[in-house]
C-alpha cells in the first residue's frame, strides 16, 4: 500500500514575479499566480500557506494566507534571481515548510526539502530572442534543473507538459497539468455599454481583435495578409484591431500593414489595461489568434466566455483552449485564414453558435478548478518523498 500524507502541511509558495500593480493582476504569469494564490485555501482546509514575496507586490486579501515580503521591491530582473538564490533559502528554513512551491520556473538551488515547480511555456527555449542573454541561460539551465529535482512539475496546459517532458527529458508520469481558469468580468456585457465603449475609444461599429505582444511568434504578418485577401467591401465593413504593446522584432508588422495598404482599416490600440478587456473583447465581431506558440492561450478563453467567436491556430496548446468552438486554423497558411475571416463577417449565423459554444466551453475553465489540480500535485510529491523515505 503507498504512504498517504494525512496531516496538516505547511506549504510555501515563492511568488517574487507577483506585480505591485493592481492593474496587472488578469495578465499572463502574474494574474495565473494571483488568482490561484486566491483560490488555494478554499481547495484544502488540510494545507497551510505563507507566502514569500516582494516588498510591492498585490496579493489576494486573505487573512488564511501567511506573507513574507522581502525588503526589496521585485521588479528588476536580476534583483529578484539574487533574492531567489540567496536570500530565499533562509527564510525557507526558518518558517519549516513541509514542501515549496516555486509557482515560476525555478527554485532556489540551495533548498533542501520536497518541491513543486509550475511551468508556464518555454518560450525562453523555442524562442529565445525574447530575452537578454544572461537571463535566458538562467531559466534554460535553472528551469531544467529545478524541474527535474522538484518531486513534481507543474504544466497549465497538456502541450506545455509534453513541451517540458521532451525538452527536459522527464518521464510524463512527473508532470501535473493545472489549466488557468477565467475571472468572473469575462461575460457578456449589456450592449449600452459596449457602445458607449466604442464610441469612448473611437471603435468602428464592426471590428475583428487581437490580443496581444507585438512580437513575432504571435504570427501577425500571416493574419495581415489573410485580412489583405478579403475584398475591399468586407475591410471597410469590418475593421482590424491590433490591441498589445510593443514587443520585439515588430518592425514587419508595419511593413505589412503598409505594403498591403491596410493603414485605413487595421489600427493598432496599444497596450490594454487588464481592466478593460472584458469590454474590447465584447465589443469585437470575433476574436482572431494567429499565434504560433503559446503556453496556454487565456485570451482566447476570456474571449470566448465573453460569447465572442474565435479564430485560432491549430497548434501548441490553442486546440486546448478553443476546442471545437469556432475555427482552428493552420498558422502559415493566408488563404485558410481569409477563407475563415470572410465567413465570420459574413456569416451572422456562424457567429452566433460559435460564441454560444465558446461561452459553454469556457465555463469550465475556473481557478477553483486550478487550485484543486494543484493540490492534488502536492499530495503526489509528499506521497511520493513519503515512499522513498519508508
């Protein structure tokens, strides 16, 4: 019969990339660390939590949750690996964890108890342009060894799981998956407000949207080109809004927009606060999401619970997040996207089933959901380090 770990258990969750703006909470890492963090203690009353972070970062107002913040803020990079690896081991053995949770990529070499490491993409592998040097070779190396020491990893999607398992050379019985879940402020919105939205920002009435980094493995120059295929009338009925900041490498972006003389119909918005995608995504005909990797792809279901249809690559972990709900498109194929986007301007029907679909899809995407498929992996790594101590 295998150990089973029944006693309370102190878990400590190193969260130093939490942000100290509040704004940033629905974003990427941050907001899947937040709202997880805000989900755990109802998971399992049998775990206890402190959490280490930064000096500014916002967490989830919950007197169950413990907090240990550095004296330092964390937004510098380098800052916050030199805390990790040498101030972080203390306070881990002063406060007597029964397992760390390293809740982004790496834990701290000189930590000598059971641990979880949740990975998010590997992106930093895949394409690694996105980061200064030094850094990359600090998560290429620290993300490897923290994950195959760590009693289990943590993946958010089954494609970043057998991502991590090729990539690292584990075996996938190790790898745990805890998808993202989506806020409660992705829904449909009354339709006074989302004109009063677009007229607030200056919207066309009709516009296809993009969420996103301006960057290259999002794969914008192949959508500009899809939407450059679709005759002149559906552009002009049917606006494209490019809606992200500034990434790296976006210079072909704008060559293509100008190349196929799209400047009157394609805007480019800018970065949107968090707060505010609820409303650009209600106020789009569709979601479009040419991307070519990603860990998750959590627009695309914020999207959908807002009843939007979507158009996605078929690749990485997109098929995941869309399902059968709207369409999955090959990322380097023009003509397959005009095709798409032509329908879901033309086609009110389409549309309306698909954001029907998408919105039952999406429901089942829920932090509750995370955070117990995250307890569930601590119990595997104590059950396990149990094991090997009999």
């Amino acid at each position: 019969m295998p150990a089973m770990h029944t006693s309370a258990t102190h878990v400590g969750l190193s969260a130093y990339l939490l942000s100290g703006q509040s704004g940033y909470r629905s974003a990427g890492i941050n907001g899947y660390i937040y709202h997880l963090i805000q989900a755990l203690p109802d998971a399992d009353p049998a775990f206890t939590y402190t959490l280490m972070t930064g000096s500014q970062a916002v967490i989830p107002p919950d007197d169950r949750l413990r907090v240990r913040r550095t004296p330092w803020a964390m937004g510098r990079p380098l800052r916050r690996i030199a805390w990790e690896q040498t101030m972080q081991p203390a306070t881990i053995v002063r406060a007597g964890f029964d397992l760390l949770h390293a809740l982004a990529f790496v834990t701290p070499v000189l930590a000598a108890l059971p641990s979880v490491v949740t990975v998010y993409d590997l992106s930093f592998v895949h394409y690694p342009q996105v980061l200064p040097a030094a850094r990359r070779l600090y998560l290429r190396l620290l993300t490897r060894w923290s994950c195959q020491r760590a009693q289990r990893v943590i993946a958010i999607s089954e494609s970043t799981a057998r991502d991590v398992a090729v990539t690292f050379g584990l075996p996938a019985s190790k790898i745990d998956v805890a998808v993202p879940g989506v806020g409660a402020q992705f829904r449909p919105l009354p339709p006074d407000t989302i004109a009063d939205f677009r007229q607030q920002k200056g919207l066309p009435e009709r516009f296809l949207l993009f969420v996103g980094t301006l960057e290259p493995r999002k794969n914008l120059p192949v959508l500009l080109r899809a939407y450059a295929g679709l005759p002149a009338q559906d552009r002009a009925r049917v606006h494209l809004v490019l809606a992200g900041g500034k990434g790296w490498m976006f210079e072909e972006i704008f060559r293509t927009i100008e190349a196929h003389d799209l400047g009157g119909t394609v805007h480019l918005s800018g970065y949107v606060p968090a707060e505010e995608l609820p409303l650009w995504y209600n106020a789009a005909e569709a979601f479009v999401y040419p991307s070519l990797f990603e860990g998750f792809g959590l627009p695309v279901v914020e999207a959908m619970a807002c009843g939007v249809p979507v158009l996605v690559s078929d690749v990485s972990s997109l098929p995941e997040a869309a399902g059968d709900t709207g369409y999955l498109l090959p990322p380097h194929d023009p003509a397959a996207w005009t095709a798409a986007l032509a329908r879901a301007i033309q086609d009110a029907g389409w549309r309306a089933g698909a954001g029907q679909r998408g919105r039952e899809r999406a429901a089942r995407f829920t932090w509750d959901h995370t955070a117990r498929a995250t307890v569930a992996s601590y119990r595997r790594a104590l059950d396990g380090t149990m094991e090997e101590a009999v």
